[in-house]
C-alpha cells in the first residue's frame, strides 16, 4: 500500500489536532481537581426519594383521618359540579318574544367518499344537513332555576307530543330528570345557544324546510 504525500500531511494535522485535544482534556481535569483540593473535601449530594416522601405524608394523613376528610371532600365538589354545571353566561329571560332563522348549511374543508371510493361531497361544496337527514325533534332551551321556564318547557314538550328534549342552560338536570322521568340534556358551556344566535330563553328550535326556526318565547 502505498501512502502519497498529501495523505500523510493530513494525518500529521489530525494526529497534532488530537493530541492538543487530549491535551487541554487533561488539563481541565488536572485543574477541577486542584480547584477541588483547594475547597477541601467534597461530598456527594443526597436528595430524598421523592415517592417515599409522598407515601410518608400520605401514611400519616392516614392514621389521622385527614386522608378519608380530603377524599370526602373531592368527591363533594366533583359530584355538586355533576350535578350543577355552571349555569349558561349571557342569557337573559325572555322580554320581547323573538323569531330568526338559522342555516344549518356548511362548506366542506376536503372530499368526502364512501369507504368504496364514491365521492359523496367535493371539497369546497356547500352542504345542508337538513337535506340528508331531517331533525325528527325540538330543542327547548330553558333555565331551570326559574320554576315559570319550567313550567313552559312542560308545556312545548306535551304540545310536541314528546317530540322534543329539554335542553337545560342552568339549574340542576338531574334533580328535573327524576322528578320527571325522562332524559333531560344540558348546554355545556353554552356551545349550542352561541352557534344558534340565542339570547334569551325559554326558546325552540325547530326545523322549517332547509333552515332551522328559532323561536325566543315568554316564560
């Protein structure tokens, strides 16, 4: 094997490119363990196992009978907020009855096919659910802390012969499912009357050829 000029230059620069590496490497080592020296002896840092710590606590506040207070009282709130979520913000009872309407209608972001290839919606398309498949019930939006909405939300239902739900934006559903024996539903953080337009409530939705009618009604 024969080596040329130009490679064994190149592997003089890398041997002297080493050997200063190995060098300097040396001498930081060399130079922390004067600096240590010079502090004097050195320690090695001990940290508690944090789990054990936790079971500790968590063992005394056992024996005391802390434990079962807190457990108690997590369970209290979790069960209050089941049972009570947070009423609906910025709806008022109804003072001047109001009708709008709503398209349901929305333009599809990408293609939408069957799990056969058929295209069922371009993308871009404008579509309106209503044309597929029909809202077979009303919605009746009410707040259940006022016994007169309550009283009217019974009333739309029977006269929508149970063809409606009853969809709380305060008040307890639970409490008014047992008392009357049926599915009640809430608006979680008021997704549905945002998206609808309503203001003030008791209020029904309901459809009306392509387009949802919104009726604000009085208590």
């Amino acid at each position: 094997m024969r080596i040329r000029f130009s490679d064994l230059n190149l592997l003089m620069r890398a041997s002297r490119v080493v050997f200063v590496a190995a060098l300097a490497a040396s001498s930081m080592v060399l130079s922390s363990t004067a600096y240590a020296q010079a502090l004097g002896p050195t320690y090695p840092i001990a940290e508690p196992d944090l789990l054990k710590e936790i079971e500790r606590v968590l063992k005394e506040k056992e024996k005391s009978g802390e434990l079962a207070k807190l457990q108690k009282e997590a369970l209290e709130r979790s069960k209050h907020s089941a049972m009570n979520p947070k009423a609906v913000e910025g709806l008022t009872r109804t003072r001047e009855p109001r009708t709008f309407f709503f398209d349901p209608s929305i333009v599809a972001n990408q293609r939408i096919t069957t799990p056969e290839g058929r295209v069922l919606v371009q993308a871009g398309q404008r579509v309106n659910p209503l044309d597929q498949m029909a809202m077979s019930q009303q919605l009746i939006f009410f707040d259940a802390r006022d016994p007169t909405q309550v009283a009217k939300a019974q009333a739309l239902i029977a006269k929508a012969n149970g063809k409606a739900k009853a969809v709380l934006t305060a008040g307890s559903y639970i409490e008014l499912q047992k008392k009357w024996g049926k599915a009640v539903f809430f608006d979680q953080q008021g997704t549905l009357v945002r998206k609808f337009g309503i203001r003030q409530v008791p209020a029904i939705v309901a459809q009306e050829g392509r387009l949802l009618r919104i009726d604000e009604v009085l208590p």
